[in-house]
C-alpha cells in the first residue's frame, strides 16, 4: 500500500493515478481542496485499487498521525510513501518575511520529515519497501526569488541520502526525484520565460515525473537507493 502526501493537483494526482495502476492500493492526503480531491479518485479507481483521500496538515504532528492511522486501519501497513506535498512563498531575500520563510520550510522539509516519521516503522517492519521525496532542480541548481524553496529542496537531498543509509540494513530504498518546470497551474505562468533555457523544448508533464516515481517503487529499481534523480529535460539555471 502506497501513501502520496499532496495527492490531490499536479505531480501528486499523476502519481496516485500511476501507482494505482501498477497495482496499489493508495492513500493520499491533502490540505483543503475536497473537489479536487474527489476527481483524483476518480481518476485513479478505475484501475481497481482502493483509493483513499484524507484531509492532513503536514505541518501539524497531530494531524499527520491521524492521517496515518486512519491510512494503516483501513488498507494496511505501508510499503511505500510518495513525500510530494510542498508549497512557494517565492521573493527576493531583502524583502522576504519571516512567514514566508517558515512557512516553505515546515511544510516542505519538516512536514517531510513528519510524515516519513510517522510511516518508517511499517517499511523497517516489513524489512522492504520504498520512500521518493520529491525535490526540485532548485534545491541542486539554485534560483534566485527562491532562497526559502530552494533551502527546503537542498535540505531534502540531505534528508533523502542520510535516510537511505539508515534504512539500507533494512531493505528500505530511499530516493529522490528532482523535476525540472514542469507544466502544472503553478509553473505554467512562467512558461514563456524559462522554456528557451531547457534543451528538450518543452515544460516536462506530471506524468512523466510519475513515471519515474513509479519506477523508483518497483522492484524494476531494487538495486537503486540514495539517489537525486532529475526530471529536468536538460535544464540548466
């Protein structure tokens, strides 16, 4: 059973939906976008898994141990955990409030942080499984207007390689995905800026970054942990 954090728009809808169809059950959890919500189980229960979708504030402990008990009590212990859930407060440095800077660092290092906390007993139990924490070419590459993004991205390449080497005893496979731009509501406004310095011509979809995910979680990939893998067609900053 597979568990997607910010499952419900974007790259994590493309993973529930990837994931189901090779065969898991999925939970995801999600911040507050119950339609949205709705339509990425649609989306992906044709496939004949059992979908789950659940309100969690990632930034809240007590919130993320509800979230995977209730995952645990109705479709079992967990093998795989998808860490995507994060958010942008992008500005310049010399203008940026301390609320924008916390704000990107809870949700997406330490709401990272709590989560994988939380499932790590169920994979080390079970002496296999998967973690993919889902970076950004950012957190390797740098981007200015982006100190707070980037800083959590960096800090989840330390993250995903001191795990792996933690869990390894344990046939537990950590890695990372780093995306590129990639074109989802976020990103697309940029479009025209940014698709000149990719090499391949193009914004990546989520798809494709489900694509990869799906495979880091398959036993296609049992000999590959501690790794940051970009999805960036070739980009460059």
């Amino acid at each position: 059973m597979a568990v997607v954090t910010g499952g419900s728009r974007g790259i994590g809808r493309a993973v529930v939906t990837a994931l189901a169809r090779d065969g898991h059950d999925v939970a995801f959890c999600y911040e507050s976008d119950d339609e949205s919500a709705g339509r990425a189980v649609a989306e992906a229960e044709p496939s004949g898994a059992s979908v789950l979708g659940a309100r969690c504030d990632v930034t809240d402990t007590a919130s993320v141990r509800r979230f995977v008990e209730r995952v645990r009590d109705t479709l079992g212990p967990v093998s795989v955990l998808v860490n995507n859930a994060g958010v942008m407060r992008d500005g310049w440095l010399a203008r940026m409030g301390d609320e924008a800077w916390h704000r990107v660092l809870d949700v997406n290092l330490t709401g990272t942080f709590r989560v994988t906390r939380e499932v790590v007993p169920d994979l080390m139990g079970r002496r296999g499984g998967a973690v993919v924490t889902l970076s950004s070419v950012v957190g390797l590459d740098g981007n200015a207007g982006q100190v707070n993004y980037a800083s959590s991205k960096a800090a989840l390449t330390g993250f995903t390689l001191s795990l792996a080497k933690e869990l390894r005893r344990f046939g537990v496979r950590v890695n990372a995905v780093a995306p590129g731009f990639i074109g989802t509501s976020t990103a697309l406004p940029y479009e025209d800026r940014w698709k000149p310095l990719i090499p391949m011509g193009r914004f990546g979809t989520p798809e494709e970054v489900a694509a990869v995910v799906g495979f880091l979680v398959s036993d296609r990939a049992a000999g590959i942990t501690g790794q940051v893998l970009r999805v960036d067609g070739g980009l460059r900053f």
